[in-house]
C-alpha cells in the first residue's frame, strides 16, 4: 500500500489505522479583500516553527495564522490508501464526466439523442460518483 495525502474537511479524526490530512482553508469574508497588512516580531525558532506548522497543515503562513484566528483547528494524520483502486476510481469518474459533457456538447450543438442515452450516461456518472464517496466513507477517520 502506498500513503497518499487527502484533504478533507477539518472536522475529521483519527480512526483506528486511518488518518485524514484535513487542512482549514479560510473563506473569505464577502467583499473582503484582505486589506489590512499585521506583521509581527519572533525569534528565530518560533517563525521556523510557524512556518513547519503551516507546511503541515498545507496553508500558506498567512492562512494558517487566519485559521488560527478564526478558531479553525488543523489536524494532521497520515491515510494509507490502495492508491491503484483510488486511480481506478478516479479514472471511471473522469471517463463517466467527460461521456456526459460530450453529450451534453451534442445536445448544444442542435444534435439528437435518445432519452435513454441520457439517462444511461446519467446512471453511469451516478454510479461512478457514488464509487469515489463510498471510497472516501471507507478511508474518513469516524468520530
């Protein structure tokens, strides 16, 4: 098995033998436009630690030090993944979006097609779609 990284949403734990590398993003405010420039003195070692801690969480130093703001905690944990199925769940997702914008290209264009063709690619992507949910249920850390 190789360790692949996933980002999922914060709100994730540890499981046994699984873990999520869930990262907080900051949402911006609307309209907010991140006018106001703070800068702030440390040592040496605290702004290596700032900056290994924001490596870790996979933000930026600025987003790190807003999520800490805002309260957001970052909880980094390590996921073991098939990466092989994960690509071949992947794949068949892709494959079933890019049938279902072909169709979708055909229809714009003037062009026919069935009811049924439709909802055959629709089905598919459906099926496709659930394939990529179910793997990440059976990876996500349970609370």
């Amino acid at each position: 098995m190789t360790k692949l990284k996933l980002n999922l949403p914060a709100a994730a734990r540890p499981d046994a033998g699984f873990a999520v590398s869930a990262t907080a993003k900051p949402e911006r405010e609307r309209g907010g436009n991140k006018s106001v420039r703070f800068e702030c003195r440390m040592t040496p070692d605290e702004a290596a630690r700032l900056d290994r801690s924001a490596k870790k969480a996979g933000l930026s130093r600025s987003d790190y030090v807003r999520s800490l703001i805002d309260g957001r905690t970052v909880q980094l944990v390590q996921v073991n993944v098939d990466v092989s199925r994960f690509d071949a769940i992947l794949h068949e997702l892709k494959k079933s979006g890019t049938n279902l914008n072909q169709l979708a290209h055909r229809l714009n264009r003037g062009e026919s097609a069935t009811l049924a063709e439709f909802n055959a690619m629709v089905e598919e992507h459906k099926r496709a779609a659930r394939k990529v949910a179910d793997f990440i249920d059976e990876i996500r850390p349970r609370r």
